[in-house]
C-alpha cells in the first residue's frame, strides 16, 4: 500500500498539471500587454512589493501574518498595503505589496484584478532565478545575495545565459489578490451562477405561460361546449351548485328527509306522539296506533322500512323509531 507521502506527493503533481491550464505571467514595468484571457495568474517582481526575512519559531502561517505589520511598518511607505507570509529556510519571508498599484497596472497592460485567479511572488522560489530570466531589453531578474532583484542587463556578463520564464517558475504555494477577497465568489463562479439563474427563471416563465394558455383553451373548449348544447349547461351548473352547497347543507337535508319520511307514517290510524330531533343524539318518534290493529302495526313497519326508517320497536300499540344523523 502507497505510504501517505507518496499519495501528497501524487496530489500535488496532479495540482500543478491542472494548474498548467491557466497561464503564468511575469509582471514588470515595460511588459508586453496581457493576451485576453478569462482567467490567468500572475508573479509579482520585486518591484511591486517589499520583503524581510526573519528567523521567527513560528509554525503556522497565520501566527506569522499577526507579526507582519509591525515587522514591515518601518519599511513600507504610505498608502494600503496587504500582507503575505510564507516560510524561507529557517524563518518566514514578510511580504507587502499595494494592491491598488498592481491593479492599475494590470489594467494598463490590458489585464484585471477580476482576472487574476492566483497570485505568486518572485521569492517564493529564488533558487530558479541563479540563472537570470530577461523581463525587457534593459533588465533582468536575478538572485542577488540571496533575494531575487531586478538589475541592469549591463551589469551582467554578455556570456551568461538567459532562462526563458516558463510553468517551471511556478512555486507550490499560491495567494488571492487582495481585492478579489472581498466577494464571496469569483468572477467566473458568479457569472455562472447568473446564467443558470436566468436559465432557471426563462423556464419558469415558459411553463408558466404554457399552463396559463392551456387553462385558457380548456376553458374556452368548454364554453364552446356549453354554448352549443344549452341543456349540458343547465346540467353543469345544477352540478356546480349541487357540489358547492351539498357538504353545508348535509345535516339540514338529513333532518329534512326524516321529517318528510316520517310524515308519510301519519293517518287516520296512527298519530305521531313524541317527536324528537337532536345534531349529536339523532332523531327519535313514537307512533300511537289507537285500535292496535295488528295488520296496522305491519303496514307502518314496512312503510317505514322502505323509507329508510331503522329499527323500529314496538310496544303494544305503539311504534318507536329512532336513529342517526351522518
């Protein structure tokens, strides 16, 4: 099984190949202008920012960016300036650098701060500078004591070779432009986000407008229907009421249907004696056959059976009908 160091190491060859993909870019005064590009990082010459070395038992690097400002305040002139940090030897390099500078002049080779996706120091790496990489005709980048500096083209032997600036100067190490930390996402991540936005709120209205039409044309199909068979419309709209009224008067028609039923009981030879009709309780009648004629008692049983009226008790010559109301 691969030990843990050589799956990190795996990992970061694999980084470095993707990174190849987005551009390096060396930035110094007198440079080319910048291709149009959406995305593309860029290495910042010492001319853009300022650097001490301190031999500092630090070990992470946010305890090292606390120390920055007071380290390099002496050394900094006036204006905003933002701070990186990251190990050297046996201390920690202290960068600052203007952000508002490096924009301006990224725009005035035609680039962006929006643009930028990483950020690099010349520093970071300096062991790759011994051999000087030419910037322009005058100048040139090169170790000097230890520290890549930019010196006069003049000052260097006519016989030393010249490296050419390539994906092999890119450090391990990357940082974000400092004004590109103020929003939540990046330029390309927002714009997006904003496509599939909009996408999203296109079809939302598409489907809303399609229901709206076909709601429309089922209703106008409908009053093409009802307009050429009038009795369908009598029967749609009894429909209509019926099943709008129908759940609010259900209690009331029940106790009106009994009444109606139990009023079909009464005659010459029978007379309703108590009569009684309750929500919760349900309804209950007693029926009084004065002659307790036995063939009266049995024609009263079966009418009122074939009214829906159940059970019913009888008691010498009387008759006793009750129930529910659902």
């Amino acid at each position: 099984m691969p030990s843990a160091s050589i799956l990190s190491k795996k990992g970061l060859s694999i980084l470095k190949f993707l990174d190849t993909k987005i551009p390096l870019f060396l930035l110094y005064r007198g440079m080319d202008p910048l291709p149009d590009l959406p995305r593309y990082d860029v290495m910042l010459t010492p001319k853009f920012y300022i650097i001490k070395r301190e031999e500092i038992a630090l070990k992470y690097p946010f305890q090292a960016r606390k120390l920055a400002p007071s380290i390099l305040d002496e050394v900094i002139g006036e204006g905003p300036h933002t701070y990186e940090v990251f190990p050297q030897g046996d201390g920690w390099a202290f960068v600052a650098y203007d952000p508002q500078e490096v924009a301006a002049f990224l725009e005035s080779v035609g680039g962006s701060v929006d643009r930028v996706r990483h950020l690099y120091f010349a520093e970071q790496d300096r062991e790759k500078f011994v051999t000087p990489v030419a910037m322009n005709t005058d100048e040139a980048l090169t170790l000097v004591n230890d520290t890549v500096t930019v010196v006069p083209r003049k000052f260097l032997k006519q016989t030393d070779p010249f490296s050419t600036f390539d994906e092999h100067f890119r450090p391990d190490r990357h940082f974000a432009m400092a004004q590109e930390r103020r929003s939540f996402l990046d330029r390309r991540l927002a714009v997006t986000l904003s496509s599939v936005m909009l996408l999203l709120g296109a079809t939302y209205i598409a489907e809303g407008y399609r229901y709206h039409h076909a709601v429309a044309q089922a209703e106008h199909t409908l009053d093409q229907l009802l307009d050429a068979h009038p009795t369908l419309a009598g029967g749609y709209a009894r429909t209509s009421i019926y099943k709008k009224y129908t759940a609010i008067n259900h209690l009331q028609r029940q106790m009106r249907d009994r009444l109606m039923a139990i009023s079909h009981l009464t005659g010459k030879e029978s007379t309703i004696q108590t009569l009684s009709f309750d929500r919760q309780k349900g309804y209950h009648v007693t029926l009084k056959v004065p002659t307790h004629s036995s063939k009266t008692i049995q024609t009263l049983k079966t009418l009122a059976a074939s009214q829906g009226l159940k059970p019913v008790t009888v008691r010498g010559g009387t008759l006793e009908i009750h129930g529910e109301f659902r």
